[in-house]
C-alpha cells in the first residue's frame, strides 16, 4: 500500500515511498548476527565475517573515519555502496593520524577514534560505543524476544522476501530519559521520540505533519553523539515508537553504512559531520536583508519596479525583490524565458532595479509541462526521466493544479548542460539568484538515464538540481546562493533554503519553528520560510507576528499566494516594518553569527540544546531559540500576545524593558504586538549600526552593553574582524578596539548593576 498518513486520505502524490515487501506468514527472512571472525586489521579499520541466524555469511567493516567518528558497515560483499552514489556521493570519510585497533585473542575488539571507541564482541556478537573515558554513548540492543521465542525489535542483520535481501537494520538501546533531534526540516516536536520519520522527500502542502520535504538521516542525541546513515533510500527511524527502549533502523539498499559520531554538544557532533559531507555556504552578505516577493499572482514589469518604488518611497528595508511563478507566460513555467507581454524589457527593468539598490530572484524548477513546445524539444534529447516502457515519465507534478510534466534527468550530463544553457542568459542579463523550487516529485518507478531508479533517485535528485543552479550561478555572478525548497544530505552547501508552503495560522508558524530547529540540528545553519504564511491571507496580527519571527530568522522572504508587502496591512504596517528595521540595526550581529555558522556548522537559529546541552528542557523547549550566542528569540505563537518562555541557566535581559530575570525556569511573558519577546544574554555586547536600507559593509558601528561586565565580541564583515573587548572598572566600561571597523559609541542599556558610562580606546 502507498504511504498515506493518518486522516489525509483525500491526499495523493505523484511520488509515494515504496513500500517494502511483507512476508507471508510462516516465511523466514528475519537474520540477526550472532557471531563474527576476524579477516582483517590494520591501524584503523577491522574486516570481519559474520554469521547469522539464518545462517548468512555476510562482511562487517568497523573502521576510522575521522577523530571521533567511527564507521560501521554490512553487507554481502565487501565492496557494496549505497545504491546512490551512481548519482552522487554522499559521504566523504577522512583520516585521523591517531587511530588504533587492538585486537587480542579472546579479548573485545577495541577500534579508537579519540573521543570515540568501539568494542566489538565476537561471541556473542555484540556492539559499543564509548567516549574516551569509557562511558557508554550507545550500543546494540541484543533483540527483544518474547515469550514465543521470537524477535520484537530489528536486530542488527538483514530481512529478505522471497529469497531476495529487501533492506538491512540496526538497533540501538535508547535510555528512559533520552531525547532525539535532527532528520532534517521535521515539521513535528523537537524532540523525535516516540517518531517514525521515513527519509522520502515530499511536496509536503504545509508544515503541519511528519512529510518533509527536507530529510536528512542524521540524529543527535542528549547523550552526547550523533548517528548518520549513508544511504539515498527511504530510510526509516523508528525512535522509541515500537519499543521505547530502542531506535530501529530499516535501510533498504544493497548495504547498512552508517557513522557514530562523538559530541559531546550538538555543535561538536555537526562540526564532524561537515568534516563527512561540507561546510555549509555562507550567503553573499546582501541575502542577510528582506526579500519581499511578488506573490504566487500575476505580476507585470509595471508592477515590479512600482513595487520596488514604493519600497524606497516608504523607508522599507529591503535587498531582494523575488519574481515567482508569472515571470514567465502562464503555461509556459520552466521555459526560463521572460513573458514578452507582461516583461515587454527585461533588461532595462533589471538595469533600473540594479540602480535602486535591489537584487533580483526568479522562480525555477525542474519539470517542463507537457504541452510546452520545450517539452517536445527535450523529449526528443532524451532529456527527461522515463517510464517503464521507456517514454518519457509524464508525472502530475502539480497534483491536479496545473498540467502534467517531463521531469528533467539530471543524471544525463547532457539535459544538465542544456538546463544550466537556459539559465545562463538570465543571469547574464542581470538576475542574480534562483529560488529552485519542488524537486521532490521523482516517482519511484522512474528509470534514469545513469540506470538508477526512481526510487534510489529521489532523495538525492535534489542535490543535483541545487548543485547544477548553484554551479551556473557561480561561474556567472561569483557565488552559489540558491533559494532551495527541497534538500537531503550534505544540503547545507545550497546555502538558502526555507519551509515551503505553510498555511497562514498560528499552529503553522508554530510547527515552522520547529522545522527550522531540527533542520538547523541537521547541519543546515541558513533557512527561512514564508513570513506570513504561504497559503491565503493571514490576519493583521498574524501578519506582524509572523514579520517579527522572520526579522529574527537566519534568512527573511515575504511571500504568499497573496500579497505579503507591507502597505497592503496598513493598520500594522508601521509594525511589520519596525521589525524589518531592528533586523538591519543588528546586520552587525547576525552577519558575524552567519560567518560563525558557516565556519563551524553549528547553526545561526540554534535550539536551546545546542548551547544548553545538559538541560533536559533544552531539548523539549522547540517554539523559542538563541539566534546566534547572545538572543534568545521566542515568536508569539497565539493571538492573545501572551506565552511560556523557558530561559536557559544564567541571567537574561529582556530587551523592550531591561529587566533581568533569572534563568533556569519558565516565564510566562506579555508584549504588545509591535514587540516580539526577545532577551539578551546578561553581559553580552552586541554590535549595531545606523538605520540602512539595504544591507552593506559600514565602516562604523556602535555596540549595545547589556550589563556592562567583562567581555569580548567578535565582528565580522568583508572588511575583516574586529574585536572589542570590555573591562569593567567601577563604575566604568572600558572597551578596547582592534579591526578595521570605527566603534562610534558604547550605549549602556539601563540594566539594574550597570555601569555609568563607557570609554573607548
């Protein structure tokens, strides 16, 4: 049967995960390994030929893939790879000069990482990992069997159907007071416990379910390691849902190739998971300003550069103006070519947005209509994914909306360089970014051209798709910023990507707060998504909320199938635009945590686990987040203008009324709706600058003391770093300058304690 979630049966999709196949009953298949042999060692790494319960021999390989991360890996035949890497390689596994083995006769198998050791017991088998000293991180459930003598969890082995090996699984004990994060943009609870997420990429018609359509198969766990599994397939995570003692793998591919990696904070964990995959892009600095959208409606050069007039004409900040879907002829989307009606001059619209200030995105995505007369040009190249009869996958793409469509294959290296030879000429032209829309759409009955199925295809055909665009759009423009909808593993290299189409309403931007925490946990520091809301008209409130949330965010776009442009709330336009204008009098701060993010992996919009990582609530706590070290940022989530905030431990200072209040405890908080509750950290300096327009490198800025104790900020900007660093004397703060930036003033915010006045030198 397809996946169908509970109560969305009225739902289709052009592209459902594969089901795997269930036994017959009485059939066997079910093999857990029970004892292994030494074949090989060498200083870093461990071959050896295992025996299972069904009386398999199948090869496991333990070894060294990086200080603190160790890699496990099972199979048929020693030297199988997932089924994906025929498309494009997901891992990357490094060396660690210290690496060690100790294997002694009758003793465990010992493989040291560093921070990371396995222990491998050979009869019977069995599996552990510990930190340096020893303590446990995590090990092998040896198999819940009830009183019928059969197995209740997965055990660490294979399943076959009808003589044919389906998938391969491991199992992890999981202790009581475990907490789970990661697997990409999960729109559910923070914490995954008692979760089931599948890794299928989904056109997910909102935020408000387990569909996402970002996956990533990476988890971090309060106990201080991470676990990444290798593997394109539909992997499936079932977190202490069937059992609450166990998290069960089930990977459908030719091998099981997973990674545990040491922490033992969050930000520990996904700094080696770049080492494995990449260091997320840091966006050109610009893409840190508003991008306010022309909507999902029709739009017409005249309105455009009116648009961009009144933006300059009000004093809203603003950087990007993003054209979506009616740039182009209705019925001619993903032609790439401008409506000559509609864009009678494209050029000089372009020439005259560059000269107010504005970039420009337009909208983009990967599959032609049938009844384009680009679609028959492709067809005929060969350019498309095909059925099992060898045409062209015709796929409803758009599910009923609009027509069916050709899916370009990218495997072709040919369809990939005649789409980057669309994009080409626009950029040239003067666009500087694309928004790659869908993408998850790939059926998993298609064939590629590369041999791949569609199944084995669909998750990583994202990567592809954001990697050609990025790719042209570095050659032309200098940097590889897309604006991404759908992503999987090693994603963080497409450097903006946001939430998708989110229902206007408050449980929506409540549970797109979520997805951008487990998203950030997942290794992807710059995300966004609709302010407002996607789908309809949010409310006056809503709106100015939901601005608020977006102003705090790592990236912020206006947009929705109505207008989201200020003077169309003008009741609370001075509100929505207030917030766009404290984002840019922080541009200092928020472009120096960006940098930070990108050089480390830990994310800009950061649950409260990545900082707190011992504080149980930290991980529950998913509707509020530091944005950088210093704020805390907790977005209205009700109408009523009233919530529960948990501050972490320590002293934090409440931005609007500089009251300090002790942390470690929830406070319930009222603001009025031109403030969003937002604290600062007690003791932080945090760099601003003077109202702009748009985002830029100034040569002056000033610094905020919030507490006026001892204390250090880095700034960093395309001019360099500048460092300042506050001594407290008396009633005096000293702050000492170093970089190339000018600090203008010291502004003390009138925190109970505080010093009297500050000095620059």
């Amino acid at each position: 049967m397809p996946y169908r979630p509970p109560l969305v049966a009225h739902e289709y999709f052009v592209a459902d995960p594969p089901e795997l196949p269930v036994r017959e009953r009485g059939e066997g298949g079910l093999s857990a390994l029970t004892s292994a042999e030494l074949v090989a060692a060498d200083g870093a790494e461990v071959m050896l030929k295992a025996v299972t319960s069904a009386e398999e021999t199948l090869v496991v390989q333990v070894g060294v893939a990086g200080e603190g991360v160790i890699r496990v890996r099972l199979s048929e035949d020693a030297t199988a790879r997932p089924r994906s890497e025929r498309a494009i390689a997901l891992v990357s596994p490094g060396m660690y000069s210290g690496a060690r083995v100790e294997a002694a006769t009758g003793a465990p198998i010992v493989i040291d990482a560093g921070s990371l050791r396995a222990e491998i017991s050979l009869h019977p088998w069995h599996l552990r990992f510990t930190d340096a000293a020893g303590r446990t991180l995590v090990e092998q459930d040896r198999g819940h069997i009830d009183i019928s003598g059969r197995l209740r969890t997965l055990p660490f082995g294979r399943s076959s159907s009808a003589g044919t090996a389906v998938a391969y699984h491991e199992s992890f004990v999981a202790a009581p007071d475990e907490a789970f994060s990661g697997f990409g943009e999960s729109f559910t609870r923070l914490d995954k416990r008692g979760q089931r997420p599948v890794m299928w990429n989904f056109d997910a018609f909102g935020a408000e379910s387990q569909r996402a359509y970002k996956n990533v198969p990476l988890y971090l766990s309060s106990r201080g390691y991470g676990v990444l599994v290798d593997s394109g397939a539909p992997t499936e995570f079932d977190v202490c849902q069937s059992t609450h003692s166990a998290v069960q793998i089930v990977v459908p591919d030719d091998v099981l190739d997973y990674y545990v990696i040491a922490g033992p904070s969050p930000a520990g964990i996904l700094d080696r998971y770049d080492l494995l995959t990449c260091r997320p892009s840091l966006p050109p600095k610009w893409a840190f300003g508003t991008w306010i959208s022309s909507g999902f409606c029709v739009d017409s050069q005249e309105r455009v550069l009116a648009r961009a007039r009144t933006i300059r004409e009000r004093g809203i900040p603003c950087d990007v103006l993003h054209l979506d879907t009616y740039w182009q002829a209705d019925g001619h989307w993903s032609e790439l070519k401008w409506d000559a009606v509609n864009f009678p001059d494209p050029d000089g619209m372009l020439a005259e947005l560059d000269g107010m200030g504005f970039k420009v995105c337009l909208w983009m995505n990967p599959y032609i209509s049938h009844l384009s007369p680009a679609f028959r040009e492709a067809a005929e190249a060969g350019y498309f994914l095909l059925n099992q009869a060898g045409q062209v996958y015709v796929a409803d793409c758009w599910h009923g909306s609009f027509p069916a469509c050709g899916i370009i294959d990218f495997t072709n290296p040919a369809a990939a360089e005649w789409f980057q030879g669309l994009l080409r000429p626009l950029l040239r032209q003067g666009v500087a970014v694309f928004k790659t829309d869908f993408a998850e759409g790939v059926p998993g009955d298609a064939v590629a051209h590369n041999g791949m199925t569609g199944a084995d295809l669909h998750n990583v055909y994202t990567l592809l798709f954001n990697d050609l665009v990025a790719e042209v759009t570095r050659e032309v423009n200098g940097h590889d910023l897309v604006w991404a909808r759908s992503s999987y593993l090693g994603g963080q290299r497409h450097s903006a990507q946001w939430g998708g189409d989110t229902y206007t309403s408050y449980a929506a931007m409540g549970s797109t707060i979520r997805g951008g925490l487990a998203h950030g946990l997942s290794g992807v520091p710059f995300w966004s998504h609709d302010a407002g809301g996607f789908t309809g008209r949010p409310t006056d409130d809503l709106y100015v909320r939901w601005s608020q949330f977006g102003a705090l965010s790592p990236l912020l776009r206006l947009h929705g199938t109505t207008t989201r442009e200020p003077w169309e709330f003008p009741e609370v336009e001075a509100e929505a635009v207030a917030a766009l204008r404290l984002r840019y009098r922080l541009m200092p701060y928020l472009y120096s945590a960006a940098v930070e993010a990108a050089r480390t992996g830990a994310p800009m919009m950061r649950a409260l686990c990545v900082d707190f990582p011992d504080d149980p609530v930290a991980w529950q706590a998913d509707l509020q987040y530091l944005l950088g070290r210093d704020l805390l940022v907790a977005p209205m989530t009700a109408p009523e203008g009233t919530r529960q905030v948990y501050l972490p431990r320590g002293l934090w200072v409440d931005y609007w009324t500089n009251e300090v209040l002790e942390g470690a405890r929830y406070v319930t908080v009222s603001k009025p709706l031109d403030q969003i509750p937002l604290f600062v950290r007690h003791g932080a300096l945090i760099p601003v600058q003077e109202q702009r327009d748009t985002v830029d490198v100034p040569a002056e800025i000033a610094l905020v003391a919030f507490g006026g104790g001892d204390g250090t900020v880095e700034i960093h900007d395309a001019d360099g770093v500048t460092v300042a660093a506050a001594t407290r004397d008396g009633e005096e703060l000293r702050v000492a300058v170093t970089g190339p930036k000018r600090v203008t003033g010291v502004e003390i915010a009138p925190v109970a304690g505080a010093p009297a006045r500050a000095v620059i030198s």
